[in-house]
C-alpha cells in the first residue's frame, strides 16, 4: 500500500467535522516539520489526507519525533490545549494505521506513550472596554472582512460578543432554530435558558440570513448559526468554531489598534457596561443564566477589583 487515506479512517474516531480539521491541520504541520514536506491548505490539504504517503510515514511517524516535535511547538508558545490536540491527531493517525496494518502495532505504542511537555502558564490580564472601544471592535470587525459575506458574518460575531454576553463556545453551537420568540420577543435558546436579542442585533443577523439563503439556501433550524466562510467568500455548511471566533475577536482588536482583547473580555465588559448603567442585578443575573444572584454578585465585584 503506497497511501493512506486519513479522511476514510478517522471518522470511526470522531465524527466532529471541526476536530477533523483540526487532526488534518496537525498532521499537515507535522509533515512540513519533520517531513520537509510542503504545506497544504483548503482542498489540497484534504487531498494530501486522503493519500498520506505511507513510506513517509513510516519513516518519521515514530516516538522520537513526536516528542522532539511537541518539545518544539512548546517552545514557540503553543497552549497546553493546542499541544493535547496536536498531540492526539499524531496518535490517532499511528493508531488508524495499525489497525490497517501498515504500521506496527510496537511503532503505535510507543508514539502513544509521548507525553505532553509541560508548559507554563502565561498571566494573560483581563481587559474592560468601554462602550467606545467596544463600538470600534465591532467597526474592525466588519472591516477585517474580506468579502461581503465575511463582513455579514464577522458583524453577527463581534455584535453578539460585545452586547449579548455570550460565551464564544455558546455562540460556535448555535443553531439557527435555536433563534425563537417568546411573549414577542426574539430570544437565543442556550440549554434550558434564552437570552434576549436586541433589535440592532435582530437587523445584522437578518443580513447575515439573506447572505445564507442569497448562496445557497434558506438555512435549516438545525444548521448552525456561524459558519465559516471559504477562500473566495463562499459561506460553508459547517459551522465556525470558538478557535475561529477567537481569531476574529482578536483579529479585529488588533485592527482597532485595542491591543489583546479575548472574548472572554467582551463577556466581562458587556457586563460591566450593564452595571455602570444601572442594569438591576436580576436582570443581569438572568442574561448570564447563573443559578442565583450571588454568584453574579462576585462576578461583578471581581470585575470591578
């Protein structure tokens, strides 16, 4: 067998179309680091994955590598997070290959004993915006887009961060069917709770839905509400995930010239924002769905620390 078709095998793995990515951009980076093979991206990364070159593989998939490769993406800064999952997709391929035969099952034991280095943490601190500065990300957010579509839907991303209080895995699973009205209003269904949609947010995503349907169709309440968008300003079918809402957030904050700004910061300032304007504390505790007021009592006093 001269190759190995990554796509065909790791979905008996895991069906998540986002960690497939993810498995394939590791892999690919693996193979430019030890391999000196060029990188991929787009389709011609999904067809090198379907035609792995087996005798490379062999070659270069051992422990020794592995570990030399982890110790190296360690010392450029990745997070302990990016190291597990780059970690995991080397093993998973080694794994798939055994079970093909094509390497030895010895080979795939000793790449799944490499360990993750340690990493140290970094003290990244928290940031409040004000509400100008929060009006200039979601500016930059629109004019980091390099098409219409992206535009439409960098504008849903950053709107919903900095006025609704979102988490950015809450706004990644979202799905359209999730947007519903009660006692005529619009609200974001997110588990058991809703969280209000302001009208300003209700127009942009109304344009983000005729950039969908304008492309492909009216989208389905089961599809998800952020998706990514293609080279060329193509919306995709799958959905963005909180990585990817990461980098618009932090894309758009340095475009605005806000220096590092999280999500998590939007979080914390779109609260803030509430509190300063005098927002009762019921309210607020109901738009961040925590269990009771205490708890949003010491997350509006650590912010205020």
């Amino acid at each position: 067998m001269q190759h190995f078709d990554f796509t065909a095998a790791l979905p008996i793995r895991t069906q998540s179309e986002n960690t497939q990515r993810a498995y394939f951009r590791w892999v690919d980076q693996y193979l430019v680091d030890r391999a000196d093979m060029k990188a991929t991206t787009g389709d011609y990364r999904i067809k090198r994955m379907e035609k792995l070159p087996v005798k490379t593989l062999q070659r270069h998939l051992t422990s020794r590598k592995l570990a030399s490769w982890l110790e190296d993406l360690a010392a450029k800064g990745s997070s302990r997070q990016s190291l597990d999952q780059a970690r995991a997709a080397v093993v998973t391929l080694a794994e798939l290959m055994a079970q093909d035969g094509i390497l030895s099952q010895e080979a795939a034991s000793e790449v799944r004993a490499v360990s993750v280095p340690a990493v140290a943490k970094k003290q990244i601190p928290e940031r409040l915006l004000n509400a100008e500065e929060l009006k200039q990300l979601m500016q930059s957010a629109r004019e980091i887009g390099s098409s219409d579509n992206q535009i439409a839907r960098n504008a849903v991303v950053a709107t919903m961060l900095c006025t609704m209080a979102l988490r950015r895995e809450e706004l990644s699973s979202a799905k359209w069917g999730d947007l519903t009205v009660v006692d005529g209003n619009v609200v974001l269904q997110i588990g058991p709770d809703t969280v209000p949609v302001p009208r300003n947010v209700l127009s942009i995503i109304d344009r983000w839905r005729r950039a969908i349907t304008n492309e492909t169709k009216e989208p389905t309440p089961s599809s998800p509400l952020i998706r990514r968008i293609w080279k060329g300003g193509r919306i995709a079918k799958d959905g963005l995930s909180p990585d990817g809402i990461w980098l618009i957030i932090r894309d758009a904050a340095e475009h605005a010239g806000e220096g590092h700004v999280t999500p998590d910061d939007l979080r914390r300032s779109a609260v803030a924002g509430m509190w300063h304007a005098g927002v009762p504390l019921e309210e607020i505790s109901r738009l961040l769905r925590h269990r009771n007021t205490l708890i949003t009592e010491r997350f509006i006093s650590r912010i205020n620390r």
